[in-house]
C-alpha cells in the first residue's frame, strides 16, 4: 500500500515505529500533488518544497527524541484558504485578498502545529466559502477526484478533493450550512463539524459567525475523532468558544450499537431526493438496526423553513463580516480611483466575485431599515424554533440519520447556471448550523455514475460520541474506497 493511500493515524504509528520517516512521508505527498494536482486543483498556495522537507527534519528530530508523541506527529495536512496561517498566503479564494499574508496563525492550525502534523498548503475554496461547489474560487475550479468533470462540492471542496486524491492525509474544513459535510459525501470521504464552538473561530475568516465551525476531513471515523481531539480547545481569544469538560473523542471508537435509538426524520426523504442516494441511505440504516440499533422514522418539522432562515441569517452577518474589506489595512486595492468613497467602491467591485456580491446585497437588504423585523428577525425566531424541534428529537433519539446531499457530485457549470437550486441542495445540512448541533458525513455507497453517496449522522450538542460511535459501527461493515486517480504517483509504505 502507498502511504499516501494509509489513513492519517496509520501512517502515525508507522512513524513512530520508524517504519517511516516523516520526510518520506511528506515526499510521497509532494508527488501525489505533482502527479495529480494539474487535473484536480486542490490547492490555491503550497508551501515552500524545501521549507516542508526542513520543517520535516525539524518534526523527526522532535519525535526521535520524544518530545512530539501524538498520533498526528509527522503527518502531513492541507488547511481550507480561509484559516490564517502566519506568512503563507491567505486568500479566502477571493481577489480582494490576493496579497494577504497574515501576521498570525489561526487556533485550530496552532493546535494542529503542537500535533507535529507538517502543513503542506491551502486548500481552494468558494469565495469566502459562499457556495457549494468550489466553482466561485477567484483561482479556478477545483474538480471531483471521482470523476474531474464533476464538483467536489463546496465550500471546502480543495480539502475533500485533496484528501480523496491523496495529496494530503487528512484536511481542515470550515462548515457554515454544510460546507464539511456536503463536500466529503460528493468527494467520497469522511468529514465532522462540531458543536458550535467545540473548536475555535480565532484567526477563521469569517462568513457567518454565528453558524461557522472548523471540522476535519479524512479518510476515516478514527482520523476524524483523532483530528478533533487534537484540535478542539477552550480558546479565551474566541468569545464564542466552549469550555468543555471531555474532548476524549476517540473513546467512541467502538463497533457497538446495540440498544443505540436512530431517528430517520420522514421530511428528509419526500421529493426532491435521488432515489439512488435515498436507497444508499436506507441500506445504511437497515446495516445498523442489523447490528442491534433501534432505527424508526419520525416527523422532524420545520425542515422547509430551514433554507429561508439560514440565507437571511449567514447573509446577514456575510454583509457585516465582509465591510471590513474594503481597500484601506490590507488586500487588494483598485489602481484608479478618485476620493476615498470611490476606491471602496471599484475595489469591492473589482476584488470580490459574483456570488459574494449577491450575498452582500441579500444581507445589506435584510439588514435595512424596515426589512429588519421582517425578514432578519423572523429568520431569527424560527432558527429558534428550528433548535427546538431538534431538542424534542433528542428527547427520543440518540442520533438522527439521512443523507448529506440530495444527489451525487453534479458536473461543472450546472449549479453556477441556477443559484437557487445550488442554495436548494443544502436542506439536509443548514439545520445542524442553525441549531450549533455536531454533524458528520459518512460514504455509504455509489451511484450508477459510478459517484459516492454520504450518510449523515446528526447529534445533540456536545454529543459527538454518539455520532462517532453510530458511523465508527457503521463503517466496520465496508473499506475505504479511493478513486483511481489517487493512485499515481509512487510512494510504497514499508
């Protein structure tokens, strides 16, 4: 087996028992990305080829001499554009940031960093990861590795491309209605967003504060749980961060679910749904009733209000979040332009993209006066209806169960062609945001494409375990899968 095709946790233990170096490691990764990257486009910026092998060195040195233990020591990660990382570009995708070199390093990267995990670069993304396809990058498209005239999905479709092609072992996402979750099932791979604020937004550039998230991509449950344990802290530089009393994640790497009770929530399978994802998805239930869960349907409600209140809402704080571009402190800045009022003007209108001026516009328009409490406010009682009707879920059932997506990966351009059927694909996801629930993506099988399928597992708050432990069981029962062109490069583990 190639190291790049190992899981992150193997390819640590194989490391730590100087099986493999972390510079062979981290060379097997360099030439996967030469190999592939020109097809698929994961990455906006990779680091510096000798400053990686060096900080490689750097990271042995440490392990050697059993300062760095950990079971990410030595594994080599890709970060999604919009997490700042001190002297390497960050660009959120976008024009406006073309030049942006922060001068600081995001808390969920420190953490990874304190890990002895190598960075390798940043992965591409929707323009500030408004979108769900990866096609509104201000740097190209990227491509699906399962098939490259499809979507990867979005907005952390570099990470779950990169991880899926093996030019990195696992990857950091963000998640704001789904931006984890839908990529990972489109891209074949497994990706977890936390409860809201598990994980610190500190140094994430922010799209919409109330419903961001950072989360992990891989290739399996045991990375996620292990990558989340790693990264999740209290951090006192984020006010929305959660002192929690366990971050022991990966003591829910059990193949038990007996007595465990599932809810398949009715209004997730109605129109709408592709009746090869609705099959993969039921299949999925029926393998863990198999092994001893309690699986029954329920009416969840609230379901069809969950679109219009997360636009107005991420929009919103989309319109706030972004006034802080705006030529002056850093960025891009229009080359001509007449009084101060004017060069906000041709540089906002030249630096950002399509789709982030519509959402700019929605949320400035929800935002002013007299459309306030009409749209603004009532979004803002239903997000609260929305948590809810999931509390009374969680009454009943440990873990709600449907599907991430209501297709498979669409090809390039079908999406971009119609905005409101892009936003429309996004009602299994935008729910967990709402309510600041932990969601994860699972693959449970192909289309006739040829394309993967996710199951989505959703818990209550700060009850990761559960979901771990629902998808851990759940995937004892198949074998990663990874697309032919992840296969290319050279790179053979001892």
């Amino acid at each position: 087996m190639k190291i790049t095709e190992l899981t992150a946790v193997t390819l640590g233990k194989k490391i730590k028992a100087k099986e493999i170096t972390v510079a062979e490691a981290v060379s097997a990764v360099l030439e996967q990305i030469e190999a592939v990257e020109g097809d698929v486009h994961a990455y906006v910026t990779l680091k510096d080829k000798e400053k990686v092998l060096k900080k490689a060195e750097e990271i042995q040195a440490k392990i050697d001499a059993g300062e760095l233990d950990g079971p990410l020591a030595g594994v080599p990660v890709a970060v999604k554009d919009n997490m700042c990382t001190e002297g390497v570009l960050t660009t959120c995708s976008s024009k406006i940031l073309s030049n942006f070199k922060p001068t600081y390093t995001a808390e969920a990267v420190k953490n990874l960093e304190k890990a002895g995990a190598v960075i390798i670069g940043k992965t591409n993304m929707d323009e500030f990861a408004m979108g769900s396809t990866t096609e509104t990058s201000a740097y190209g498209v990227t491509r699906n590795p399962w098939d490259l005239e499809h979507v990867p999905g979005g907005s952390s479709g570099g990470s779950c491309a990169a991880v899926a092609a093996g030019e990195c072992l696992f990857a950091l996402g963000s998640d704001t209605g789904g931006s984890i979750r839908q990529p990972s099932s489109f891209c074949g791979v497994t990706g977890l967003k936390p409860t809201y604020g598990t994980v610190s937004r500190y140094g994430l550039i922010a799209y919409g504060s109330s419903l961001d998230q950072i989360g992990p991509v891989a290739k399996d449950v045991t990375d996620c749980a292990t990558i989340l344990e790693a990264i999740a802290s209290y951090d006192k530089k984020d006010s929305t961060s959660v002192k929690r009393e366990d971050y022991d994640f990966t003591s829910a790497l059990v193949d038990d679910v007996k007595g465990m009770r599932i809810g398949i929530p009715r209004d997730y399978f109605g129109e709408g749904l592709d009746p090869e994802v609705k099959e993969a998805i039921l299949a999925a239930a029926k393998v863990l009733e198999e092994k001893g869960a309690i699986v029954e349907e329920f009416d969840l409600s609230l379901v069809e209000y969950a679109i219009p209140a997360y636009y107005v809402i991420a929009c919103a704080e989309a319109s706030s979040n972004l006034a802080r571009f705006d030529g002056v402190k850093y960025g891009y800045r229009a080359k001509d332009y007449e009084g101060l009022h004017n060069m906000y003007k041709k540089t906002r209108s030249e630096g950002f993209g399509a789709e982030v001026k519509r959402r700019i516009m929605l949320g400035s328009f929800v935002l002013s006066s007299g459309y306030y409490d009409a749209y603004y406010l009532k979004a803002l009682r239903t997000k609260a209806l929305i948590k809810k009707a999931f509390d009374k879920a969680f009454e009943k059932y440990d873990v709600i169960l449907g599907p991430a997506a209501p297709n498979t990966a669409p090809k390039i351009g079908d999406s971009l062609s119609d905005p409101l059927k892009m936003y429309l694909g996004d009602i299994y996801t935008i729910s967990v945001n709402l309510a600041g629930l932990p969601g994860m993506s699972v693959p449970c099988g192909r289309d006739a494409k040829g394309l993967p399928i996710g199951l989505q597992l959703i818990g209550d708050c700060f009850k990761e375990k559960n979901i771990i432990r629902a998808a851990y069981a759940y995937e004892q029962t198949r074998k990663y899968e990874a697309p032919k062109l992840a296969k290319t490069a050279e790179g053979e583990a001892k």
